[in-house]
C-alpha cells in the first residue's frame, strides 16, 4: 500500500488483527512511537486500508497485509512481508476472537476454532517472528491475553482455556528468548468497549462496570497505552510479566 516508503531503517512494529477495537489502537500508538505500522487484518481489508491511510494522514508510517494468523504458512508470510520494510522490533499478538457456550455445548468446531485463533496463530506468528528477532539480537513481542485466562469465566471455558494458554505461551517463551535479547511480556485486558463485546447488553456491561473496583469498563486507548509500554525501551528491562488491564475486576 505505501511501498515508496520501504526502509531498511524502519523500526517495523506487526499488529495482528490491528484492523479494529484493541488492535486499531495498537497501530495508532505505535505509529505515534515512530514506528512502521504492519496493520495485519483477515477480512476487513478496508477498515485496514482506513486505518493505514489515517496513520499516514498524521505523519505516520504503515501498510496493511492480509492473513489468517491461525494458519502457519498465513503467519510466516505476515512476518516476512514485515521484515522486507525494516527491522523488525516489535510484534503485538491482538488477533483473537470469543464467544459464548455452555461446557458440554462446545461443539468440536467451536473448541478447535478457539484454540486455532486465539493460541495457535500466537504460537505461529511469535516463532516466525523470534527468527528474525534472534537474528537481530533484539526486539519486544506483546501478547494480548484476558483476565478471563487469569480467573476463568462461566460460559467461556474454550475461551478461558485459550487465553490461560498465552500466559502460558508467554512466561516460558521469556525465559527461552530472554539470552538473545527479545522481550517477551503480556497484556490481559478486561472487559473493553470493542465490537467483541458488543454482544452484551447494557444491563450485562453495567453488571460488570458495577463489579470493577474502579467502576466502569476500559476503552481500547488504554490497553494500547499497556501494550506500548511493553513495546518500546520504557520496560527495557521487563520480560515474562502478565499485566492485569482491568479496573482491578481480578482483584
């Protein structure tokens, strides 16, 4: 999309599912940082587009590229599209998807589905993206979990399962990257104002505001502000952390 701008020099920064809700904000605040803004979307090209053409708009720097990051060879393309504009320095693990279910109403589909977004694409994208950043002896990777990985939450159990599994994912891929200088940290929001949780009604989001010490839901801003810390030199010496984005709910 803005090829011209290609530059070895760039300090690239991937957002997947950087299309919408957490992950637009994501693009946003990085851009701002400086950095080359790679807006991963898997069907919403032209909210990507939107998005890309604001960045730019603002003096910023970004192009889009299409991919389903719960596919390996989706994934391995995201990355190598990113490492042809800059050095790739950070990667933000936004994509992910939810939903609703009894336990023993999960269909095989629904669990598998779950589990391929949310933990497998995380999966994929970080192992093409630590290639690069071993290579380079640096670089930060953000993954975005939810408090729901950290408490569980009714309902959601394919959800919960996933979710934990990138806290998981996270601690041990700090320790193992941690002697080749990549950063390895998490963000697990709450509930957050996106079209994910649009499916609540008001009386549901006013329940949970009423259960949040600090008494209201969060907006995408403010976990892109959590993600951003972890992305540049201000946590310079911060790895394997699991930050709790929540108004204080899992207290």
């Amino acid at each position: 999309m803005n090829d011209s701008t290609a530059n070895k020099s760039h300090r690239v920064a991937v957002v997947t599912g950087g299309s919408r809700g957490i992950g637009a904000a994501v693009c946003r605040s990085l851009a701002a940082e400086g950095f080359f803004v790679v807006i991963n979307y898997r069907e919403a090209r032209s909210r990507a587009e939107a998005l890309a053409d604001e960045i730019l708009s603002r003096g910023g720097q970004a192009d889009i590229f299409g991919a389903d990051v719960s596919r390996s060879r989706d994934a391995d393309a995201l990355i190598s599209f990113a490492a042809e504009k800059g050095a790739l320095d950070v990667l933000v693990c936004s994509a992910g998807i939810a939903g609703q279910s009894l336990f023993d109403e999960i269909s095989d589909a629904e669990w598998e589905r779950m589990i391929d977004v949310n933990l497998s694409g995380t999966f994929y994208v970080c192992r093409a993206a630590a290639r690069e950043m071993i290579r380079s002896k640096r670089g930060s990777i953000v993954t975005v979990s939810s408090m729901w990985g950290v408490v569980g939450a009714s309902c959601e159990v394919h959800y919960s399962a996933a979710k934990a599994g990138v806290i998981g994912l996270t601690k041990a891929l700090a320790k193992e990257l941690g002697p080749s200088g990549v950063r390895v940290n998490c963000v697990a929001p709450g509930v957050i104002d996106t079209e994910m949780n649009a499916h609540l009604s008001q009386n549901d989001l006013s329940a949970l505001a009423e259960s949040t010490p600090l008494c209201r839901i969060g907006n995408p801003e403010e976990i892109a502000d959590a993600v951003t810390f972890f992305a540049t030199e201000r946590s310079s010496f911060v790895t394997g952390q699991i930050l709790m984005a929540d108004g204080g709910f899992s207290v």
